[in-house]
C-alpha cells in the first residue's frame, strides 16, 4: 500500500514539474499587438504632458519585465549568478528609451525593445568579467607578497588558482583580440578615405 502511495506521488510531481515551464511560459507570453497598443496610448500620455516628464505606467513596464526575464532563460544567458542585475539593465535600458520607439516606423516592439535588453545583458556580462578579472589579477600578484597567509591560502588552492589563471588568460586574449579588430576597422576606414580624396583630387585635375 505505501509503496502503491509512494508511485502516486512521484507521478504527481512528475506531472507538477511538467505543468511548470507551461504556466511560465504563459505568465511571461507577450501580444504583440497588446504591447504596441500600451506604448501607443503612453506616447499619447507624453504629448498631453506637453514636455512634462511622464513616467512609464506599471501596465507597460511589466511588458519589458517579462521580456528581459524571458530573454535571461535562454540557453546563452541561463547559467550568470548575476541575472537578476541583467534583468535590471535590461528593464533601465527599456524605460529610458522607450520615447525612441515609433509606432509609424514600426509595428513591432517586441523586436525592438528585445534587442535593447539583449545589449544591456551583454553589457552587463562584460562589465562582471572586467571587475572578476580585476579581482583574480589582483589575486594572483598576491603570489609576490610577503604575506605567509596569503602564499599558504593560495598553495592549499592549486586547482583554484589554475581555473583563475585560466580565465586571466582567456579574459587578456579577448580584449587583444578586440583590439586588433578595432585597428583592422581603423585602417579599412583610413584607406576608404584616401581612395575618396583620391579620387575627388583626380576629378578636379579633369
């Protein structure tokens, strides 16, 4: 009998958990075409305030709410410690450009405002990993001090000291390489500009 009571409730929760993702996925679902309505009727709100400042009602925040918490359970953002702060950004981003978006242009905010959120998370993950890399870097020239508890702390630590050499090396090779990109973009505009003068010098000799 209690094991026949046990199978029940295993099967309860398997269902429970089955029904969960369904239920969040339906708290977190967006209409478009809601949306857009709620933006419009706030841009209405801001002509009728005649230059006074107009903040954004709760009933069009909880749109970009459920989009920046959407967005932060996809696969490339599900596993930062830091999401409820990438939620945050991405809310902050939302509200301060939402007078940017324009109805007559677009017909979908969805796409717009997903993709300010989108760049207020990465923002955010770069920002982390700058401040992480910091503290590892600082950690790991701690190996010169003079400090026998910090030389013992980091001796008993090999397996962590290798996982932070490691993220200093990845971290160092990033910014290098973003770098570099940044120079190529530079010399390809450099050499565009000279091809244009080039060329108008050449037009005003014929």
């Amino acid at each position: 009998m209690k094991n026949s009571e046990t199978k029940n409730k295993i099967e309860n929760f398997k269902l429970k958990r089955k029904k969960q993702p369904k239920e969040r996925e339906k708290a977190n679902y967006i209409k478009n075409a809601d949306f857009l309505a709620e933006i419009i009727e706030y841009r209405k709100l801001i002509k009728a305030a005649d230059g006074a400042r107009v903040p954004v009602p709760d009933s069009l925040a909880i749109y970009f709410l459920k989009l920046a918490r959407n967005l932060s359970s996809k696969g490339n953002f599900l596993n930062y410690t830091y999401k409820e702060d990438m939620v945050a950004d991405g809310i902050e981003n939302c509200i301060q450009y939402v007078h940017n978006f324009n109805p007559k242009k677009s017909k979908n905010p969805f796409s717009y405002f997903t993709q300010i959120i989108y760049y207020a998370f990465v923002r955010r993950i770069k920002k982390e990993k700058k401040q992480l890399y910091v503290k590892y870097k600082s950690f790991m020239n701690s190996e010169l001090s003079d400090n026998e508890e910090i030389l013992n702390m980091i001796q008993k630590n090999d397996a962590l000291k290798d996982y932070k050499r490691e993220f200093i090396d990845s971290y160092e090779k990033s910014i290098e390489a973003a770098k570099q990109k940044n120079r190529t973009k530079t010399k390809k505009k450099s050499k565009t500009l000279d091809l244009f003068f080039e060329l108008t010098s050449d037009d005003k000799l014929l």
